[in-house]
C-alpha cells in the first residue's frame, strides 16, 4: 500500500506544526439526508458516559430537547422548520455563491417558467451521444435518462423540496416525486421507494436537519489560548481536553468561535471504565465540577481503528467519518450532484482553508445560510491577529524609547 496517503497535507502539517505520520481525520456532516432521529445524540452520550441535561421536555422554540452544544451533549441535532419562501431565498443565495461570471449590460435573462408541476425543464439540447428520451405528454419537456445515483436529468430541475436519498425513475424528475406535469394539469410523476411506495413531497415547508459537532479547527482557539496545556492536538490532528490537567479557568471557552466548548457544572459523571454496567450510584460518581468538555471524536475507539459512535449510529449514513481530504472530495461530490438536481441552496460549511480558522476537521453541507443553523459566517479564530498585535506594540515601544532619548538629548543641549 502506498505510504503518500498517510502523511498530512502540507499546509496543515505547517500551520498546525502537526509532524504525526497519520492521516488527518474528520466528519462529513450531510444535513441534505438527515431525518433528526437523534441516533448520533444518544449513542455520544452513551459512550462518554455523559450525564442527560434536560428533563426529556421539548422546548418551546422547538422540537428538540437539548437546545446546543454542551459539556454534556456533545452532538446536537437541530430542527428548524422552514416555508417555501425561505426555501426559494435559500436557493438564490446559493447560486450567487456559484454564479461568478462576467458582468454583463442590460436586464438579466429570464428563468425558465416553470412547468404546471412545479418542475422547471432546461431548454438545453441534449448532447448527440446522450441517451435523450422525451417523456410522453410532458408539455414539450425532454429529460436525458439518467444513472441510478442521479435523480435529476439534464434540463429537468424541481424546483420545490426533494426528499433525498430516494431515487426517481430515469427520465425526468427528482429524488421528492417531482416529475413534468403532464398537459392539461395532470398530476406529476410520482417517484417511488425501495418497497414501491409513492414518496410525497411537501411543497409547503420543510425541515432543516442539523447534527452539530465540535469543529475540531486546523487553528483552534480553544487549543492556543489553553494555559495549562490541558487541551493537545492528537495523532489524528483532532482537538482533546484532558480532564486530568484542566484546572476550569473557562479561558479555552471564550477562546471558541464556535461556542462549542463549555465548563461541566453537575459536577459528576459516570466513568468510562464502566461501560455496559448499570447506572452507578452518585457517591461513586467520578466529580468533574467545572472541567471543560467538548466532543474528542471519540479518540478512544480511533486510536483502537474504530468509527465514532455518532458515525456509526447514523442510520442515514448523514455523518461520514474518515480522513479529512477524503471526506472534503466526497462533500464536493455530493454539492453537485445536488446542484445538478437544481438544489442550487446546497454549500459546504468548514471545507475553505482560507477563512478565519483555516478549515474545520468537521465539515457540513448545509441547505442554507449558515446562521440559520447558528453558525458563524465567518469564524475568526481569537489569536488570528496576535503577530499584528505584538508587532504594533514593538513599534509603540521603540517610538516610547525613541522620544525618551531624544527629551533626554534635547536636554542635555539646553
């Protein structure tokens, strides 16, 4: 087997001065496949041995139970609930994100109207080797037949919510059971299941699915402004807190641009030697009072060569776990083929190495604005700006020193 795999890419290796001879490793988060079943939650919580931190009662803001990340939830599954307006503004924020062609003079060109189904069918011809195949009584809509993977032939966008993971018919449609409507108003196409079944579409909301998750940072804040060195980068360039070694000075949590990382104030978990026992009882309760907590990606089982418990859990397959470049080509892959199915909202989350924490371990492809789902647009790492600092306070310094000889010389010739 090749070794050139199992170093770590240059940049990150010389920004982080990671000199391990691992691959980095990382999460690939699809929120476009995730239903909120809160697997991923319970198997964390479960295998750290992290205490519940609510009353099992859904909030009022929502159908979730747990609110955020926390010392104690270290995965967090969101629920936001979204109308079609917002869902049309999504994906016209996501085409200006792609849309970097030249400027031109005069109106812009006008959409494609679409069709009585909601599905919008391209004028494009199909290419001369393509398996084009008119779709009979479709309004003049002529789809390409297309692969088992891709429910979305060329031309053919559905422009209202897909339910992913299900694959239409060759022809045309999308992965919802959104087909061209046939003339005359008659309903569209209706895709189908594994089993089968019709799979309906909800044309008038949808839900946002949001599994959230330390972002484990190329820089992570939490990691440089540490003063006890409580928390280390590991082999597989994720970011740990030793319990053992923090002191609960918070320092690491306002440190996080993200808000992930949090002081545990219940003061008692179980330990982890104690997996698959029953419940023990609080007097022999490990005490943990103020120690900072975040998720470790479960170091643990990858040092043994184990998936995450979130990962495995995941029934969806919507958190992918490996190494980070080969999880960031497989997060491309899947925008595009999204946008290929004219879910042009889709964008990936983490994968710039280029932004204020140089790329995250933990990358996301959301279906909208980042601050819908209480991400930062642009997260900024608090020591980013440490050498400009010091070298402003150098010059202040050599100015305070330079004007101190010349009083003392202007002086001296008085």
């Amino acid at each position: 087997m090749s070794t050139d795999n199992l170093t770590p890419t240059p940049s990150f290796a010389d920004d982080t001065y990671w000199e391990h001879p691992h691959h980095r490793r990382g999460f690939f988060t699809d929120t476009s496949i995730c239903i909120g079943c809160k697997a991923c939650e319970v198997a964390c919580k479960e295998w750290n041995r992290n205490p519940v931190d609510s009353d099992y009662e859904i909030l009022g803001s929502s159908y979730d139970n747990t609110g955020g990340l926390g010392a104690d939830t270290w995965r967090h599954v969101a629920f936001i609930e979204q109308s079609q307006e917002r869902i049309e503004q999504a994906r016209e924020s996501g085409r200006a994100l792609v849309s970097l062609g030249m400027p031109r003079v005069g109106p812009p060109a006008a959409s494609p109207a679409p069709a009585a189904g909601g599905c919008a069918c391209g004028s494009a011809p199909a290419a001369a080797d393509s398996a084009a195949v008119p779709v009979p009584d479709s309004g003049g809509c002529t789809c390409g037949a297309t692969p088992a993977n891709d429910a979305a032939g060329p031309g053919c966008a559905c422009s209202s919510q897909s339910t992913p993971g299900v694959t239409a018919p060759a022809g045309c449609g999308s992965a919802g059971g959104c087909g061209c409507s046939a003339e005359g108003g008659a309903a569209p196409v209706a895709a189908t299941g594994g089993d089968g079944s019709p799979v309906l579409d909800t044309p008038d909301f949808r839900w946002l699915m949001s599994s959230d998750v330390c972002k484990h940072c190329t820089h992570a804040g939490c990691l440089d402004v540490c003063p006890t060195g409580a928390l280390f980068r590991t082999e597989f360039g994720t970011v740990v807190v030793q319990e053992d070694i923090c002191n609960g000075c918070g320092t690491c949590v306002a440190g996080c641009p993200f808000g992930v990382i949090e002081r545990r104030n219940d003061g008692l978990v179980e330990p982890k030697t104690q997996r698959g026992a029953p419940p023990m009882p609080d007097t022999v309760k490990v005490p943990q009072d103020g120690i900072a907590q975040k998720c470790t990606l479960c170091y643990d089982r990858m040092k043994n060569d184990q998936t995450p418990a979130c990962a495995q859990a995941c029934p969806t397959t919507s958190i992918k776990y490996g190494e980070r470049e080969s999880m960031l080509a497989t997060a491309q892959q899947r925008v595009a083929q999204l946008h290929e199915q004219g879910r042009t909202e889709a964008r990936l989350y983490g994968a710039n190495p280029q932004d204020g924490v140089g790329g995250t371990g933990s990358i996301f492809l959301l279906l909208d604005e980042p601050e819908v789902y209480g991400l930062p647009p642009d997260p900024q790492v608090p020591t980013k700006d440490l050498h400009r600092m010091y070298k402003r306070a150098g010059m202040a310094v050599m100015g305070i020193l330079a004007l101190g000889a010349a009083a003392f010389t202007v002086g001296e010739r008085s």
